[in-house]
C-alpha cells in the first residue's frame, strides 16, 4: 500500500496508527478532528502550510518501514 496526497486523513490513521507520529512531526495534530473525517491529506497540509510531497515521502518511508 502506498500513502498518496487524495487519501483521506481519518482512514490513514484509523488503518495505519504507527504514522500518527509522522503527522506531528510535520505539525498536523489535527487527525482526530472533525475536519480529518473529510479531508484529504493535501487539504490537511495545505490548510497548516505543510509541504505536501514531503508528508507523503515520510509517511510512505514509515509505512515501508513497519
């Protein structure tokens, strides 16, 4: 599985909890918010000046990593 930009932020944690540390390290500490239940990742980091293609290589290296 590969973690892209359209994939909804509530389904990547609920499916993968070991990334939640990679979201805070990035500064979106928002994924049990309302908004992560309907938002993309690219939404999400764009909405927290998030360098979106950087979260996506660092949530796929942690993914890859597990």
């Amino acid at each position: 599985m590969t973690i892209n930009k359209d994939m909804n932020i509530q389904e990547v944690v609920a499916k993968y909890p070991e990334l939640v540390p990679v979201f805070f390290k990035y500064g979106l500490g928002c994924i049990g918010c309302a908004a992560a239940r309907y938002e993309s990742i690219e939404q999400g980091a764009m909405a927290h000046g998030i360098n979106v293609p950087a979260l996506i290589e660092d949530l796929n290296k942690a993914l890859a990593a597990k």
